[in-house]
C-alpha cells in the first residue's frame, strides 16, 4: 500500500485544506467474501483540513459493487455512492503527523453495501417461482 491514504497533518496548518482526488484500484477494501466482488476504480474526491487540533476529512466515494441476486444467484452488478463520507480524527491519532484513511474509508464502503441484492432492479424473475412461504426466509444462495 502506498501514500494514497495518507494525510499529512503539516501541509494543512495555518488553515490550508488538502484536495484529494483518486481513483484506486478496489483491492483495499478486501470484503472477505467471494460474493462480493468491486469492479473497476474505486473514485475519491473531497478535502482534509484542520478544525483546530482536529482533522477533519470529506470524502464522495464511488465504486461499482458486483453482488449475488438472493433469489436466483446471478451476478449483479450495484453502484455505491457515498455522497459524504465524513471522518475525524482527534489530535492523539495524529502524533505521527500523518493520518491514514484506509481503515475508515474501507469500513464506511462496507457499511453502504445493501443487505442483500436482486437482480432485474430488485424485481427478480425467478421470484415468482418461489413458493410464498419462502418469501422473508433465508432462501437463495447456499454456496
Ligand atoms: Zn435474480
């Protein structure tokens, strides 16, 4: 992993904010699980700044998900959009002077991936195949 994360804390004194702009390769979010697979570049924009001895990030992330429909297991493919990631950190964690995003930045593209997906935009076809007792019950994918 290199310095894309990283934010240096002396380049934002004296009130300067920090623009960042990438667009990453998706490997850091590491989702531990094979059905959850991102595609493409995961796209950053936003600005770090000091609020007094704190540092504040903001960060509008996009990046295509590809998940199994959870009733018939095809692939589908879901655009996440975080329209304001906000993260702080208080000066203790900054001590080093640099501040690394990673982390939260993985923990909060995981937090906005859905429960579950259907494909056909949640209107599945194979739904209806299914018996109605099913319907809320843990059907779908076993493997
Ligand atoms: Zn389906």
């Amino acid at each position: 992993m290199g310095d894309e994360f990283k934010i240096f804390i002396r380049r934002l004194t004296g009130g300067k904010q920090e623009d960042i702009e990438e667009r990453l390769a998706p490997d850091f979010i590491d989702p531990q699980d094979p059905e959850i697979i991102f595609e493409g570049l995961v796209e950053i924009k936003g600005v770090a700044e000091l609020a007094g001895e704190t540092l504040v990030l903001r960060l509008k992330v996009d990046v295509v998900v590809t998940l199994s429909c959870a009733v018939c297991c095809e692939r589908v493919k879901l655009p996440l959009h975080l329209a304001s990631f906000c993260h702080t950190e208080e000066s203790e964690g900054l001590r080093s002077g640099v501040f690394d995003f990673c982390e939260p930045l993985r923990e909060a593209i995981l937090l906005e991936l859905p429960m579950r997906a259907e494909c056909n935009q949640e209107r599945c076809p194979h739904r209806a195949h299914l018996s109605p007792f099913l319907i809320g019950e843990s059907y779908g994918c076993t493997t």
